[in-house]
C-alpha cells in the first residue's frame, strides 16, 4: 500500500510541475503513475505474480493511450498554412496599428493573424474594418470597407 500511496503522490507532484511549468510533457505518465498508484492502493499484490505485471502493462498502454486522447481533443492540431500570404486576398479584417499609403509599419488582423499592411486610399485608423486587395511578400494592400469605418 506505502509504494500506492508514493506513486499517487509523485503523480499529483508531476501534474502539478505541468501545471505551473507548461510544456514539460509530464502530464501523460503522470497520469499513469497516478493509475497505478490507486491500483496498487487497491490490491497490492497484484505484483507478486507475472499476470499482475502483465495486467499493469496493458493498463498502463490504456492509460497511456486514452489520456493521450483526452489531451489531444483539449487543443486539436491546426493545420500548417498553405499557399502563403497569397491566400488572404479577399479575406476582411481589422486594423490594430495604423496603416499608411507610404509605409509597412502598420497592421491587420485577419482572422488570429497579424499581418504587416499598406493602404491603398490614405492612412486607415485603428479598429477600421478592411478589405486585403492584394498580397507580396509579407505584406498586403487593404482598403476600407465603406459603411463600417
């Protein structure tokens, strides 16, 4: 029951260090140790005899998969972006910094992108919804959207 009882604690400790420290990748097999730890809690001597060892195993690969899953469905991958700035003509959008006819500095959002822009009709303020008309590079031209300036 003491090496349960242990395991549940270094389980609960290594989902804590995830917790506070994002991004160290502990949060699967801390969730096994965990699993293990309350089977243990439970019977421990489930290891005296080679079927108990082989039934942690498959419960472990279980664990392992279904908690796999479980992260997996809470941020599903997005999909890398194809086709390059290119793809953004026609797409409308939001002015996040103030966007000249003779300068790059200014930007747009579209969509959770920002994006260096140009204006093709003066200077478009702040919070001005825009139109992307054209793309090169890493910039694209927009023009205001008339009726929501």
């Amino acid at each position: 029951m003491a090496i349960g009882i242990a395991l549940i604690v270094l389980g609960f400790f290594l989902l804590f260090v995830e917790a506070t420290m994002p991004g160290f990748l502990i949060a699967v097999p801390a969730t096994v140790v965990l699993v293990f730890g309350i089977i243990l809690m439970v019977d421990d001597s489930i290891m005296e005899g080679p079927e108990g060892v082989v039934l942690l195993l498959i419960v472990g690969v279980a664990t392992l998969v279904g908690t796999l899953k479980f992260y997996q469905s809470l941020a599903p991958p997005v999909d890398p972006a194809t086709g390059g700035i290119v793809t953004h003509i026609g797409k409308t959008g939001k002015i996040v910094k103030t966007v000249n006819a003779d300068d790059f500095s200014g930007k747009v959002k579209i969509g959770v992108e920002r994006v260096r822009a140009i204006s093709k009709e003066g200077e478009i303020a702040v919070g001005t919804k825009v139109e992307i008309v054209d793309a090169e590079g890493i910039h694209v031209t927009v023009v205001p959207i008339k009726g929501d300036e």
